[in-house]
C-alpha cells in the first residue's frame, strides 16, 4: 500500500490566503497528500504568500533559506522534498524566485493554484516549472469541492470566495497587477458551495474578495446580483446562522448591502471598512476615490439602519507627502467614528505601484512617531467597546475548546472571543452570555440560560471536532 504523501502549507496576508491555501489542500488532496504541521518531514511545502505588507518578499526569500537546509536533509535521507511558491509575491516576482532562490520547484500565482498536480509532474521532469499567468478559465470551475471530514475538522466558521479582483488601482496597492481585474463568481456556485458547508456543520460564512462589496455575479434570473441580494438569498439556508463579508471599500456600498443589515439578523453588526488617511489630500494621492466626508456619509447609512454596528478599517501612515496636518485629520476621523478595532501600518513601497515612483517621503521617524500615536487612539476605542460589554449579556458562537480544561470560546457579533466553563456539546451553538469580565482581549463569562437540547436549536448541527482551530482565530 502506497503511503500518503505529506503536505505543509505555511500561508501569509489576509483572509483571501487562508482560503486559498485550504483549497491548495482539497486540490492535492487527489493526489494523495495529506496535511502534516511539521516541515521537516513534509514532501511539499508550499509557501503561500502576500505581497501587501512591508517586506513581503524578503521574508519569503528568508524562509526560503531555511526550507534550503531542510530539503538537504531530506535527501540525505534518500527522500525528495519539493518546495513552491504561491500566492501574490509568486506572482509579482516570478521567474525571479527560481533565480534567486533555485531551491524551488514550482512557481504559481493566485489564479493558477488548480494546475498545481500539472506543475508538480512538470518540475518532477523539467527541475522547475513556472506559471503566473492570468489563465482564461475560472479555477473555481476546476478545484474539488473539500471532502466532508476536510470541513468538519476545519470548524464551523468558513470562508467563501466570492469575488477577487480589483479595479480601483489605488496608487500603493499591488492588488491589480497580482489578482487581476474584478471577476465575481455566479450565485449559484456560491450557494452550492455553501449549503456543503452547512450540510457538514459549518455555521458560520464570511464572503471574501479583495473588493467583496463590488460583488456582481450571475444570477439564476440571468441579471447581475449585488452582495445584498446575496446576503439575502445565502440567509436562507438551514444551518446558516450567521453571515459576515470582508474586505469593503467605501465607493462600493448600495441600497441592497444597507437593507441586507437592517433586514436579515443572520448578517452580523460588524463592517470592516478601510478608509486608509483621513485627509482629502493623501486620499486623492492615493487615488482612492473618496473624500473624508463620503467615508463618514457611508458609516452613517449603516448607523441609520443599525444603532449596533461597529466598524474596523485600515490605516497607512507616512504615505508619501503626508505632513502633520494630514496625520492630524486621520486621528480627527477616527476619534469621530470610534472604532472596535482597526489595523495600522507604516506606508512601504510596493514596486510596479505609482506610489513608488514618488518621492516626498516621510522620514521613518516621523512615521514611527505618528504609527505610534495612532495606535494608541486605536488601543483605547478598542478597550472601550470591550469594556462596554462587561455585565451585559451576548450572543456567542461557539467554536472549540479552549486552552484551559473545560473552557469552550466563541465569538461574538463582533468578533471577540468570549470564553464559558460549558461542556463541548455547546460547539456549533450560538447561546446567551452573561459576560463577567475582561482578560486583554478576550470577554470572560458565564451561559446565560440553560442549555437547549439539539432538538430545540434551530439548524442544530453535530458537534464538530473540538480540536479544530477557527480559521483566522
């Protein structure tokens, strides 16, 4: 019997990664791999990447020397050990990887993952085999649907693809060049690959895209569908109990997505809103379409509809020509929003991007200095509506065990870990908590309620397997 053959995946960036490196998985799957979480004794690594933060390819180029030693050592012990790159810096570098770092043996961009058995075979014969083009067929029509023990040992949150692409060729963003041009997927692939995940005890569904709110798929009546429409169709589907999409930009928000927030309660209360500066200035350099004022006209007609929602965004700081007055008008916008949360980063040139031809840089002092002074603005927004909810009661989502016996987390509407002494069954369920207290960012508390029965929760699913991690947790 011939033995599997061992897979390690280590994935970097955002959400949109994380998904593809398990369908990365579902595709080799065939082939005979199977997961191991030890490089060492791996026949393939596959090095997921992303091309968005500081430093994206050094630190690939880094691993890469250690997965060097590794791959040695594995021959001397008479087994090969193959080693690709993946994802947007495959695909912004190319050819250049195998040059400076000729211990890989495949390259792939993001919308060729699907060739990935082609290209091994390719590599086993050729020593490399390439492939960063933009392919004309949709990989999506390619890639195997994930086996049923793949979803449950994945937890009962999942991703969805819905939408990658982008066209609104931000002048610091390398998103265009390494994901292409806004391609939506139809309805009905979508609704099919989610009524698989609730059929096997997924529970909960983020759509994602690199522009998810630009969303226009096929729809079974042959006219485009918004992601509203979506919202409202998915919302549908038996064991479905909450929905969440990521990431929005602000020029892409219509009457459908607001009326899917005020209308359907399994859309969570919770917007992930990258606004980038607070200044009209730098937002017109970084050709983001949008003025301050759309921005807090867009989450004020969220607000209309739901006095409960909450908002994190992305924030650059230091982008070339950026002065004090600038900065200045970023910590006004987020001291009048007020945030659950939000990430901020030092601006770092991507090359390719008009950005990086300017040249009024800010010294790295300055944008320390100011990363910093942001970052605590944040920090307390961020403490605050944490704090706000000790002694009120919430709704959970349950997802595994946690780290202390008997302890079971889940999430909330918004996002945070909230943490019961409760026993496994509860896995699965969304339950009442009373929450007691607060531990860095995560809410302590107690079950509000006795526990149902399965027959009494609406959508009851099977405990999933505990020791499944929640993807992003």
């Amino acid at each position: 019997m011939k033995l599997p053959r061992k897979l390690h995946i280590k994935s970097y960036g955002c959400q949109m990664n994380v998904y593809d490196a398990q369908r990365m998985v579902d595709t080799l799957a065939g082939e005979g791999f199977v997961e191991t979480a030890s490089v060492d004794d791996a026949d393939l690594v596959i090095l997921n990447t992303c091309h968005i933060r500081e430093k994206a390819s050094e630190k690939v180029y880094s691993e890469l020397g250690r997965l060097r030693v590794a791959k040695d050592e594995a021959a001397r012990q008479g087994r090969r050990m193959n080693i690709a790159v993946a994802g947007c810096v495959a695909q912004a570098e190319g050819n250049e990887i195998i040059h400076r770092a000729p211990v890989v043996d495949v390259v792939v961009g993001p919308q060729s993952y699907h060739h990935l058995p082609e290209l091994l075979a390719r590599a086993e014969a050729n020593g490399h085999a390439l492939e960063t083009e933009f392919p004309i067929e949709d990989k999506f029509a390619f890639l195997p649907p994930p086996k049923p023990a793949a979803i449950r040992a994945r937890g009962i949150s999942s991703f969805v693809t819905v939408q990658e692409g982008c066209d609104k060729f931000c002048t610091f963003c390398v998103v265009p060049y390494t994901r292409g041009a806004e391609v939506s997927r139809p309805v009905a692939k979508i609704i099919d690959d989610v009524k698989r995940l609730a059929e096997h005890g997924v529970r909960e569904i983020t759509l994602i895209g690199q522009n998810v709110n630009a969303y226009h798929g096929e729809g079974p009546d042959g006219r485009a569908w918004p992601l509203g429409t979506l919202l409202h169709h998915l919302a549908g589907i038996p064991g479905i109990v909450r929905l969440r999409y990521s990431t929005s930009h602000p020029r892409d928000i219509d009457e459908t997505l607001i009326e899917a927030h005020r209308d359907i309660p399994a859309v969570m209360p919770f917007v992930h809103l990258p606004v980038q500066s607070g200044s009209d200035r730098v937002l017109a350099a970084m050709n983001r379409k949008h003025t301050a004022r759309d921005y807090r006209r867009a989450i004020d007609r969220f607000r209309a509809v739901r006095q409960d929602i909450a908002f994190s965004s992305d924030f650059i700081v230091g982008f070339p020509g950026e002065i004090e007055e600038d900065f200045r008008a970023t910590l006004d916008l987020v001291t009048q929003i007020g945030y659950a949360g939000a990430y901020s980063f030092k601006y770092s040139p991507r090359p390719g991007t008009p950005a990086a031809e300017m040249r009024e840089m800010v010294s790295a002092e300055e944008m320390d200095e100011r990363l910093a002074r942001l970052q605590e603005l944040i920090d307390s927004q961020q403490s605050a509506f944490n704090r706000a909810s000790i002694g009120t009661t919430v709704d959970v989502l349950f997802e595994r065990s946690a780290r202390n016996p008997g302890q079971i987390v889940g999430r909330t509407a918004y996002l945070q870990p909230a943490h019961v002494m409760a026993p496994e069954t509860i896995i699965g369920q969304v339950l009442p908590v009373r929450i007691e207290s607060l531990e860095r960012y995560s809410l302590l508390g107690e079950l509000a309620a006795p526990l149902p029965t399965p027959a009494t929760v609406p959508g009851a699913q099977p405990a999933i397997n505990s020791s499944a991690t929640r993807i992003g947790a």
